[in-house]
C-alpha cells in the first residue's frame, strides 16, 4: 500500500507540472522566433544535425540554458506550492512571529517577479541569465521547485526531461503562430501548476527543407 501511495504521489506531482512546463517551453518558442533560432545554432554548433544533445552536454549550451531558467522564472509553473505546517511551537522568521500549528506556505510567483531581485521582472528576457562574454550564470533566487527540505524530489528529473525536450524538438522542427496570430496572450489557468491557455501552433520539420 505505500509504495502505491508514493508511486501516486509521485504520478500526480509530476503530471500537471511537467505537462505545464513543456507547454510553457513551447509558448515562448513561438512567442520569441529569434530565441528560438538562437537555440537552434547552438545546438548544432555543438552537437551537428546527426547527434542529438546529452544532458552531460549541458554547460555548453549556454543560451539553452538561460532559456530554461528564464521560461522557469517567468512562467513560474507552480506559483504557490502545498502548504506546511510548524513542527515545533511557536517561532519567529525574519521578525515575523509564527504561532504554533501555523500553516505557512511560499509565494515562489512573488519571488521570481520580485523588482528588488530581478530587473524588469515582468519582461521575458533569457538574455539576464548570460555574461557578457555568453557565460550561462545560476542565480539562486530562481527556486521553481521551492528551497529546504520539501524540495521537490522530482526536480533533477524534471530538469533532465526538460533540457532533452527543448534540445531535440528545437534540433528537428520550427515553431510558428497560426496564420495572422504574432503573440500569443499570457493568460494562464492553475489548478496544481500554472499553464498557458491552449493555443494553435505550426510544427515545421526542419530536415524536410
Ligand atoms: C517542472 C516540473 C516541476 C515543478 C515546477 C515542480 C515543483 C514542485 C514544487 C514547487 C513542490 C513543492 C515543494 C514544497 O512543498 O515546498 C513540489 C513538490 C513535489 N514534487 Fe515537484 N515539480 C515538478 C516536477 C516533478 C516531477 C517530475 C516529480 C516526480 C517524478 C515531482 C514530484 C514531487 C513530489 C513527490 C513533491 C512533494 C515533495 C514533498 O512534499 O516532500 N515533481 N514540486
């Protein structure tokens, strides 16, 4: 019985968020053609159109990298995750008093659009994530799968799935706006994760060029 309760919990923790992240990658895709054509050098500059790219290969993909973070920052994909609940008495964080029994709960939508943290945190921008010199930097105030002891257990996973999707889609095929469409709405719906509205998109395959 536990381990079909955790098989469960890790089925339904993972299936609204990772859908979500994957439809975000593909929204930004469309909405941002020369992001995308970035990815798409870069990924055959270092990988050629025969191999695809292994998440080993990561650090040298830079600008793969900074579209990640920032489609992870932006989006922020789980905004508000599962309250938690004090394990000890009362306490105090910051110099905010906690009552004991309190359920406390992160605000990570908050974090990641924060002004004092990011600048211009409303503008989709991959670029904040490069150095001059088009070094990939971590920022540590990037927390899609929370901070602590809850961390998301799926996080490395999710980062992997995340990484090979984008790389082996953008290596293969261009993504458009329909017809007459040039952005598609930031609007959004949340039930465990925060997903673009469906949307229409042309899927063109590259090797058929
Ligand atoms: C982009 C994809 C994902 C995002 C953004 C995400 C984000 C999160 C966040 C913010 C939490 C809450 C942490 C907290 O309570 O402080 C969480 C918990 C959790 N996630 Fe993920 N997650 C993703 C993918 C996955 C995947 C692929 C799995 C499993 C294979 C997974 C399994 C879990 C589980 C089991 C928990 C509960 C952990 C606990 O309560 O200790 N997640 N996730």
């Amino acid at each position: 019985m536990d381990l079909f309760q955790s098989c469960l919990d890790l089925l339904m923790a993972s299936k609204d968020t990772l859908t979500a992240a994957l439809c975000w990658l593909l929204f930004y895709l469309v909405n941002y053609p020369d992001w995308q054509q970035s990815l798409h050098q870069e990924i055959m500059k270092v990988c050629g159109a025969s191999g695809y790219p292994s998440y080993s290969e990561r650090s040298r993909l830079p600008h793969v990298q900074a579209f990640i973070s920032e489609v992870l920052r932006h989006a922020s994909v789980v905004c508000v995750p599962p309250q938690h609940m004090l394990k000890v008495g009362a306490t105090t964080l910051q110099g905010y008093d906690i009552p004991a029994n309190a359920q406390v709960c992160a605000n990570l939508w908050a974090v990641h659009h924060d002004e004092s943290l990011w600048l211009n945190p409303h503008r989709f921008s991959p670029d904040r994530w490069l150095t001059p010199q088009g070094e990939y930097t971590e920022c540590s105030t990037l927390i899609p799968f929370s901070i602590g002891q809850r961390l998301c257990v799926g996080s490395q996973l999710a980062e992997m799935v995340i990484f090979l999707f984008l790389t082996t889609l953008v290596q293969d095929f261009t993504f458009k706006p329909p017809e007459g469409v040039h952005d598609l709405p930031l609007d959004s719906t949340y039930r465990l994760a925060r997903s673009p509205l469906p949307f229409d998109l042309i899927v063109e395959c590259r090797k058929s060029n």
